[in-house]
C-alpha cells in the first residue's frame, strides 16, 4: 500500500505542469565587444515595465533609449522598459552588446542570447568658416 502511494504521489508530482514564474526583477548586463565579462550592469524591478505592447515599427540600435524584449505571457507582444535611457546615453562612445537575466525569489534565469548589439555614436562636428554671400 505505501508503495502505491508513493507511486502515485510520484505520477501526480511528474504530472504536474512547469510554469515559468513571473519575474520581479530584471538585470541588464553591458559588454564590450566580445568581452565575457560585463564591464556595467543595470537593475530594475519588473513593474517599471510595459507589457503586452505592439512590436514598434521603427527601431535603431544606435543610441538607444529603451529595453524591448518578447513579452513571455503573451507571444507576439513586447515587454519595453524606459527607465534605462539614462545609463545608456552615459556609456562613451562606442560598440557594446547588452543581454537580460530575469530574476525572482528563486534565483536568476540565463543571460538572453544572442546578445543584443547597440552603439553610441556621436553628432557630427558643427561646421566652420559658414559664410552667406553674394
């Protein structure tokens, strides 16, 4: 009889779907270019996000101002958060790559992969010697 139980207790453990668990925070690691170690890192709690948003039309990885990623709750949407423009823009100018880690009271998830590559670049020099003439 015990041997039943522990059986079925074992089938119904076995049985039992593996939900992915809802972040409460996440981590953005910055790299240089082909670097295995972050030279940076960005904090920032999961309800500083916006999830369930259309896909944006037109994007650029020069100069970013914001974090997007597929939104895992509902496929085709994103997940954006905003709150990173300013550490981004701080970075010099340059080629980096960024991943994501998911995090929860049970620990951290795997880096994102591939990484995600973006630049900073710079405005153009003002011109000089400008004249209008006749």
């Amino acid at each position: 009889m015990k041997q039943s139980l522990v059986v079925i207790f074992s089938l119904l453990v076995a049985a039992t779907p593996v939900h992915s668990q809802t972040p409460e925070s996440y981590e953005a690691r910055f790299y240089q270019l082909g670097a295995t170690m972050p030279f940076q890192t960005h904090a920032f709690v999961a309800t500083a996000t916006s999830c369930q948003q259309a896909q944006p039309s037109a994007t650029t990885t020069i100069n970013p101002t914001r974090f997007i990623w597929d939104d895992p709750s509902n496929p085709g949407s994103v997940c954006i958060y905003t709150g990173g423009s300013g550490i981004l823009l701080a970075f010099p100018i340059g080629s980096y790559e960024a991943t994501l880690v998911a995090i929860n009271a049970a620990g951290a998830s795997a880096e994102s992969m591939p990484r995600a590559p973006f630049s900073r670049l710079a405005s153009p020099s003002a011109p000089t010697g400008l004249r209008v003439i006749r």
